[in-house]
C-alpha cells in the first residue's frame, strides 16, 4: 500500500486532522479583544512576571521582619541576666517591654518578640546560631534586592521556575510516531 494514500485516507475519514474555531476574544482593560496567539502569550509572560516579582517582594519583606526579630534577640543576649531581671521586676508585659526597649535600644516589635520567646532560646549556644541566621538573612536579603533590580536576572529565574515546572508535570510521550517511507 502507498503510505501516502494510507495517510490521506485517515485525514479524510477519521478525526485525526480536526478543523475547529476558537474565540479569542480577551479583556484588556475592561474592554472586550480578539487576541492573536503572540498577545495571549505576552499577556501570560506579563502575569507570570508580575506574580514572580510579587513572590520576591513577600520573601524581601518576610526576610526584612525577620532580620529586625533577630537583630533585636541578639542585643538582648548580650547581657541576659540584665534582661531576665528586667522581666522579673516588671509589673506588667507592657512595662516590661517599654523597660527592655528603654535599656536595649530596640523598637517595639522587637521587644514584644522577646517577650514571647521560651528561655531555652536564650541560650548562648542560640545566640551563636542566631548570629548566623541573621547573616543568612542580611545575604539571602541582598540577593534578592540583587534580583528585584536586575530585569535579565528575573526573567532568567521566571525560565528556571518553568523548566521546573515541567520536570514535575511532564511525563514521556505516550504514542509512537513512525515515519513510514
């Protein structure tokens, strides 16, 4: 059999070869659109852009709060006994963070974290290990400033991500196309 005609035949007689519309009408600005293919994948590579910068603003601002609890954990470390009898002394949770505030120069966000930490975490073997978190922090801050201020940079992670999101959701080709000559 002549595997053109063969394949001419299943074009024309099966679903193989299907025509079907597509309304692409989109809403830009409220305002109803016939999208082309290129307009629908910049609108997709816009949002994935913005929601990527988005992720990158949340994780500065969360590593920014952060920063400021440990810089706060470790000015009290520095002298805990001093800390621990200003608690004690203290009528009240207010007094005493205004008393911490008032000795240990921190704000009071800060003093309102120490506060509510167990004394366990005031160890001085903690205290080294908070050194170190808050400059994992200050680091991981500045890379991602780095990011933020760096379109290249952001596009070239949005492409990462992606080939990361592919790896997950991809699996193997599950047909087998031969070319028959």
């Amino acid at each position: 059999a002549n595997p053109y005609l063969v394949l001419e035949d299943l074009f024309k007689f099966t679903s193989l070869e299907t025509n079907f519309s597509v309304n692409m009408t989109t809403l830009d600005e409220g305002r109803p659109v016939v999208s082309t293919m290129f307009d629908l994948i910049d609108t997709f590579i816009d949002q994935r852009k913005e929601a990527f910068i988005n992720k990158l603003e949340y994780k500065l601002e969360n590593n920014s709060r952060k920063l400021e609890q440990r810089s706060g954990v470790a000015s009290v470390l520095s002298d805990l006994d001093k800390t621990i009898n200003i608690i004690r002394k203290s009528e009240s949770s207010e007094e005493a963070r205004d008393n911490i505030m008032k000795n240990f120069g921190i704000n009071e966000a800060q003093a309102d974290y120490i506060l509510k930490l167990s004394l366990s975490v005031l160890t001085k073997a903690d205290k080294d290990k908070i050194l170190l978190e808050i400059e994992a922090l200050r680091k991981e801050t500045e890379d991602l400033e780095n990011l933020l201020n760096d379109e290249d940079a952001i596009d070239s992670a949005i492409i990462e991500e992606l080939k990361d999101t592919k790896k997950v959701i991809s699996d193997d080709r599950r047909t087998f196309i031969d070319n028959v000559t």
